[in-house]
C-alpha cells in the first residue's frame, strides 16, 4: 500500500498504561523506525505561566536546545543531527529541524515510517497536530486503578528519572487528562485507539488492526522480536521494562500500594469515566 515518503506516527497515552510495550511490538515491524522517547514536544513548547513572552510569539521553551544536546549526543548518540537546528528559538523552525532529523533517521533504515512515543505528548496533541499536519496517532489506554498504581509506585521508587515523586491526586490528574483528551479524538480518521488489556489478551489481533491503520502489512516478526527492539528504546532508569513473556494479568498493585481509604478516594475521582466508550481496538 502506498503512504507518503515519510509518516511520522505518534504513540501517547498516560504514563504506565503499556506505551513502551506496544511501541516495542511496533518497533519490531521491519519497515518502522521508532527510538527512545524524544519528549520534543514538552520541552519546545513554552508554558504560559512561566514563559509568557515566548508563548505569545511562538518562541520555543528555552528548556529546549539544552535538552537537544543531551539527548542526540548522549542517550541516541547521533550528535552530527544537531546541525539540522536552527540557532533561531522560532517554534515552526525548529519544528521541521526536528522532522528532518527523525526522517533521515527513518529513511536511513530504508524505511518511510516513523514511530514517535513520548507518553506525556498526549497533553501536547493540540499543538502537534497543527505542527505536524500529515502525523498519525496511536493512542493506548489502561485500567486508571493500575495505571494510577504503577505512576504512584514507580515515581516513589525511582523520583529522579520521573521528575519527583508524585502524590495521589497528581497521579488522578495524570490518567485523567489523558483520557479526557483521547475522548476529543474519538472519530478522527488519523487516530486510533488500542485497549491495554485487549492489547494482551489478544496480541495480533491488535497488530493487524495497527498495521492496517498504518497501511502496512502485519509481520509475525513483530510478537518475536519485541523485546530486541526493547532494548534500544527503553531507558536503563526509572523501572521501565518489556517483558519477554506477553501476560494476560489484571495487576493487584492497585491493593497493596493503596490503603482502603486511598482505594475508595481514587475509585470516587476516576469512576464516571467509561473506557468502553472510547471504541479501543
């Protein structure tokens, strides 16, 4: 099937609701590229409290060329690709540097499609659709008790690679916003939406609607090669991690992290939301 000369597709979702699994599956198609989470978007978008001047002229965050720096030289090791950068902190500018730089990484490989995860992109999805006009995305949703579990566990565990430790109602916020906002794009062509526990359940029968969306043709390579691809993509810290085995496991940390009081607290914020309405593959 035919698509254009470089598709950049991006894949969002909360945090631990099964982005780095399923960006892993895809990973392993032979003809996508995808790399470690590039957080581009978070970091060259201004926010409005504390970067008023910048986001009133569509100037970048001034987070933005430090980041760069660390991440092609240090965590992608491609240094020569800072050169596609523009000194001008001009938010369209830097932009295209940057699809630029993920096309040659994509076309480098012989491949035309270019697979995007940075979870916290799901709050940026206004933004990216208007920079990235012929862009794709997946979106992954997941229980809000485990989800809200595994965020609350892990950013206690690990709260350097995570920003800080992160309470009960920060986490609530998190899965919420996510979920909010996958709910805007429910009926748009070039969004789909994949269901955590459907996802393992019933791996392929995922893949295929995927690949489909993708206009690619599913490769039995990807439930094989999954945790290869896991190792390039995936960060040493912070407790991310593909298992070699697909699990079909409903997780309890939701009880043993949580008290019955937290429990009923979470449950009471998150119980109007219906995953079910949200027509995940």
């Amino acid at each position: 099937m035919k698509h254009n000369l470089f598709q950049p597709v991006f894949l969002v979702g909360c945090s631990r609701s099964g982005t780095t699994f399923l960006q892993s599956l895809l990973a392993a198609h032979p003809q996508i590229t995808s790399v470690k989470e590039t957080h581009f978007y978070q970091f060259m978008i201004p926010r409005k409290n504390e970067e008023y001047i910048r986001y009133k002229f569509q100037l970048v965050s001034c987070q933005l060329k430090p980041y760069l720096k660390q991440y092609f030289e240090q965590e992608i090791k491609r240094p020569e690709l800072l050169q596609d950068f523009p000194y001008l902190p001009i938010m369209l500018w830097q932009n295209k540097a940057f699809l630029r730089a993920m096309q040659h990484l994509t076309q480098e490989q012989g491949n035309e499609i270019f697979l995007e995860k940075t979870p916290d992109h799901i709050y940026y999805l206004s933004y990216i659709e208007k920079l990235v006009p012929n862009a794709k995305f997946i979106h992954i949703i997941r229980s809000g008790k485990d989800v809200i579990a595994s965020l609350y566990e892990v950013t206690h565990k690990y709260p350097k690679p995570w920003g800080g430790a992160r309470d009960i109602d920060t986490c609530i916020w998190n899965w919420l916003q996510a979920i909010q906002t996958t709910q805007k794009y429910i009926d748009r062509s070039n969004h789909i939406i994949v269901g955590y526990q459907k996802l393992v359940e019933n791996p392929r029968s995922t893949l295929e609607k995927l690949c489909s969306f993708l206009e690619l043709d599913f490769d039995k390579s990807m439930l094989s090669n999954y945790v290869k691809s896991a190792e390039y993509l995936t960060y040493e810290a912070g407790g991310r991690t593909v298992c070699s085995k697909i699990k079909n496991t409903i997780s309890p940390k939701f009880f043993t992290v949580f008290d019955e009081a937290q429990q009923e607290y979470i449950l009471n914020k998150i119980n109007k939301i219906n995953l079910e309405s949200l027509k995940a593959i």
